[in-house]
C-alpha cells in the first residue's frame, strides 16, 4: 500500500514531537513566525464570501483556506494547533517531558501571533488590501462573529471541532508518501471546518485583530478573552485529545514496535491498514501465510520492474537497508 498505515503514522507524529521537543529556540520561535504569515494567505481569501455568500458558495470559498495549512506542513512551518497533537504523543511515548512540552507550546503560540499579527498589519493592513469600502465593512462585521457575536462556550467547542479536523489533516498528510497525496489529504478536513464556521485560533489572530485595524468595537482585552482563550483551549483539546492521545492510546500501547519501512509493502501491510488496533503480535510473514501469499511477495506488490517504493522512500532510504529500526530520536 502506497500509504503509511495508521501505527506506523502515529509513530511518525511521535518521533516528529521528538524532535521539536528538542528544537533550538531560535529555530522554533522563527519557524513559529513563518507559521502565521503562511496560514494568513489562506485565511485571507475567505472572509467576505462567508458571510454574504451562502450556501454553494460559501462552500466554494471554504476551499481556498486550506492552501495556508498546505504550505505550513509542506515547509515544515511550527504551528500550534499542531503541535499540540505532536507534543502529547511524543510526551505520552515518552520521548520528552513535561518541561518539553510546555516550552514549544509557548513559543509555538507566542511565535504564531508575533507572525500573524505582522503579516496582519503590515503586509495586509499597511499594504491596503481590505481598505475598500465593501471589504472594510465586511472584516468588521466578520470580526464581531467571530468575537461578539456567540457566546464564550459556543467558541469553545466550535474550536474542539476545528482542530479535531485540523489535526486530522495532519495526521493523513504523515500517512501519505507523495506531495499530490498530502495536499489532498489536507484539503478535505480543512475545507469541512471552514465551511462549518468553527474556530481556529491562529487564524483568529489574522480575522479578529483586522476588524479591530479598520474599526470594529473590539478592545484587545476582550477579544483575548471573548476570543482568544477560549478558541485556544477547545484547540489544545480538540488537538490533543481526541487525536493525539486517541490513535496513540490505538496503536501504541500493548502494538509492540511500530517499524516504519518507505518500501511499498504487500498483503500484510494492506492488512495492517485495514485491520485497526488489534493488540498484534504477528510478522508480515505470518500475515502473508495466512492471507495465501507466497515468502517471495513478502513486502512486494506485484509488478513487472520489480520491487516499488515510494518517491520519499527513494530519498530516504538507503537501497542496501531492508528494514528500518528505531533510530536515535526513538531513545530521546
């Protein structure tokens, strides 16, 4: 299957929480900078056609939102409502402390407004892009939904829901071995939580401050805490909880070793990704026994120019290493 199975991604997420538990912080509060500015090119497209265009084509506009997060994942960008999917499951897989946790979860966030706010201010607001008089009023009048209108719980759990599906995404652009496949596997969910108007406090940082820039009666003091605050605590549990913690409570405790190969595999690894959390202790050989495989399909796929593997496999795998063992990150 040209696809990481399910154990295999949640291994993936865990050794990537790894290694941004131990990120330099000049590099993490950068590449936490660069996060907001790339999700506001997607959060920009969106606000006028959401409330004046409903339907159809609030739908349609809902599908532009996802290129931010599509250029966050592919440029390898430190985004909160992320990372607080990778960290608890590298933290749970004990691979960092609580400490670990903590410090990118601060600098992510803290790097993600310093980011969005500039991109906010000087690149849309001194740059003019919504100083004509329709798309004036109309982040206004967007920023008191987002930010009056409903009330502190209603945020709260909206922002459960959109990091759920946000988090999502993620998790399948990891399962995913070739670009094409990751940016699909990112614009379905991310389109879904647009579309259903649930809330996303980093790019919350972009809609509400730019009502506030062309004059919407908005203090910053309440939007921190209309806003902001609660948008980001349904986020770390949307996030956190119901995707981190579940698939690794699935498919990393009582699974056994969780190797990653990006070799396409065969009969068993189809099983594997089919078969859900089921406490196994089997090989792929004892797999491919029982699914009438012969030891000579082992880890292939039939084909004519012999054993495939992936365009990421290829780049990361040298040719002579058959499988892959924990490496160093695994003992962190």
């Amino acid at each position: 299957m040209d696809a990481f199975t399910p154990q295999q991604t949640i291994e993936l997420i865990s050794r990537t929480g790894a290694k941004k538990a131990k990120m330099r912080l000049d590099k993490l509060w950068w590449n936490s900078v660069m996060a907001g500015p790339l999700l506001g090119f997607g959060t920009n497209a969106s606000p006028w056609y959401q409330e004046n265009a409903p339907g159809l084509i609030r739908t349609i506009s809902a599908c532009f939102f996802p290129i931010g997060l599509i250029t966050v994942v592919l440029t390898g960008a430190d985004l909160y409502t992320s990372n607080v999917m990778f960290l608890p499951v590298a933290f749970l897989h004990r691979r960092c402390n609580l400490l670990d946790v903590a410090k990118s979860w601060f600098i992510s966030f803290f790097g993600n407004l310093a980011g969005m706010l500039f991109f906010m201010a000087i690149i849309v607001g001194y740059g003019g892009v919504f100083s004509s008089g329709a798309y004036k009023a109309e982040s206004i009048t967007f920023a008191v939904g987002k930010a009056v209108t409903p009330a502190w719980q209603e945020i709260f759990l909206k922002a459960i829901g959109a990091n759920w599906l946000v988090c999502l995404a993620v998790f399948m652009a990891i399962s995913a071995r070739e670009i094409s496949s990751k940016i699909l596997a990112i614009w379905w969910p991310i389109t879904a939580f647009v579309a259903l108007g649930m809330d996303h406090v980093i790019a919350n940082m972009f809609l509400v401050p730019m009502g506030i820039w062309n004059g919407a009666p908005i203090s910053v003091g309440y939007y921190i805490w209309k806003s902001m605050i609660p948008a980001l605590l349904g986020n770390t549990i949307g996030g956190g909880f119901f995707v981190g913690t579940v698939y690794w409570y699935l498919y990393l405790t009582g699974e056994g070793a969780a190797h990653v190969d990006f070799g396409i595999g065969g009969q068993g690894t189809a099983i594997d990704e089919v078969g859900g959390p089921m406490g196994r202790v089997h090989s792929h050989t004892a797999m491919c026994k029982n699914c009438g495989a012969s030891s000579s399909d082992e880890g292939q796929l039939p084909d004519s120019a012999g054993r495939m593997k992936s365009g990421v496999g290829r780049e990361l795998k040298p040719a002579e290493v058959k499988h892959e063992n924990h490496d160093s990150v695994d003992h962190v």
